[in-house]
C-alpha cells in the first residue's frame, strides 16, 4: 500500500461546513428554479453558448466520462442554488445527450462512462468468491457469535481516538 | 465513485424502449367506467402536462435523439 508524505491539508476542516449560520448558502436556500423544465431549458441555453461548447469538447477530450461530467454540471448548479439535488438528478439523461450531440456533431471521440470492463466485473466476483471461502473456512470449527465478536472487536480496536472520536 | 448519471441514464432508457414497444402493440382498451379506463384516461395528457417529471425528462430526450440523428444524416449526406 503507498504511504501518503505530505498531510491531506487540501481537505476540509472537519466541522468547516458549520462555519456559516444555516441558510447563508446558495444551496441552503430555496431553488431559484423548481421544475425540470425550466432546469432543462437553462441548461439547454447555456450549452448552446460558444464558449461553453468549447469547454465541454475540451474536457471531452481529456478523456472525462460524459456521466462524471454531467453530473459535476448538475452539482455546480446545486451549489449556487439553481435547483435541488432531486430536480439535478433527474436532468442529468437530458445534460448527457446534449453533450453527446455537442461532441458527435464537433466529430470527437468520448467515453459515455457506461462502459462495461467485463474482466474487472470478473476479476470483483473472483475476490467475492474468495471472501466468502476464507470466510467459511475460518468459521470451520469456530461459533458464528464467536467470529462476531472477535470482528467487533478488531473494528473498535481500529477506529480513530481523535478529538471528534470522543464519546 | 457512486455516480448516478449512468443509474438515471438506464433508466431513461428503459422507459423510452418500454415506450417504444407499447406504442408498437395495439393498445386499445376495451370501452367501460371501470378503474382501468380512469388511468388510462389520465395518462393521455398532452401538452405542458405530465403525469411525473420524469415523462417530461425521456421526451426532452427523445427529442435530442431525434436533432442527432437528424444531425448525422445531414453530415452524412454533405460528405
């Protein structure tokens, strides 16, 4: 396993989220747009702009998945506070299929992210397989409420003692 | 990562081959007051109205599919 160098300081502060009174948020408020046809048609709009066109085809060629950038424009648009996380998802069919139109007609190469790597799903069912063998075989001899225990005991043993573990 | 674009794609999907292979089947229903005739009556909503969102969401789909094909043939056609 690699072990991390440097300390993880690009991450949140635990407890950063309630740095703000509640309702200071874009997405703490209520949704400036409530259905999914002005969603839609926002989204729409926007993607037919130039500058935006561009930006999708860019990212497209990075090699990011279309699903992964759908979902990262609904999320921006919760984040401001444009709709709800419901009305986000369920636009998310109609943001990909405009970005696969956007990137058919430019004539670039994607990855719709729904791909399937049929030897990984193998090699996830082989590793499966495995568990429940060596799980079987340590069970072999042993009281199932026994395993349990000893199981419990192991994860407390390796949960976090920090300031926020506290009980 | 749990992403659920692919999840809500799927099911997108489904709903509009689903679409597709009733509108394929006859499907008129016998004449009568009963439960069945109520629903049947309510779901042949036309227009802004849908019954769910997600009705109005597969026909923005459809409809981008059918600008792409549209799109592809033209393409087609001009190389």
């Amino acid at each position: 396993m690699a072990i991390r160098e440097e300390p993880p300081l690009v991450a949140p502060i635990p407890g950063m989220s309630m740095t703000h009174e509640v309702g200071a948020r874009p997405w703490q408020t209520p949704p400036q747009q409530t259905t999914v046809q002005e969603v839609i048609a926002h989204y729409i709009e926007r993607m037919q702009d130039d500058s935006i066109t561009e930006q999708i085809i860019n990212i497209l060629q990075a090699d990011v998945p279309v699903t992964t950038l759908a979902n990262t424009i609904q999320l921006a648009g919760v984040m401001e506070g444009r709709h709800s996380i419901d009305v986000g998802v369920l636009v998310i069919p109609v943001l990909m299929e405009m970005i696969m139109l956007i990137a058919d007609a430019e004539g670039i190469e994607y990855a719709t992210g729904m791909e399937r790597d049929k030897e990984a799903e193998v090699k996830d069912s082989r590793i499966l397989a495995g568990i429940s063998k060596a799980r079987k075989e340590l069970m072999n001899g042993k009281d199932e409420e026994e395993v349990l225990v000893q199981e419990t005991e192991e994860e407390l043993a390796e949960m976090p003692k920090g300031l926020m573990g506290r009980r | 990562m749990f992403n659920p674009a692919e999840n809500i794609y799927q099911a997108v999907d489904k709903r509009i081959k689903q679409g597709k292979i009733i509108a394929e089947k006859d499907t008129k229903m016998p004449k009568g007051k009963g439960i069945l005739t109520r629903v049947n009556k309510q779901k042949n909503v036309s227009g802004d109205q849908y019954l769910e969102p997600i009705d109005y969401v597969v026909d923005a789909v459809i409809t981008l599919r059918k600008e792409k094909e549209a799109l592809m043939e033209n393409m087609n056609g001009n190389s």
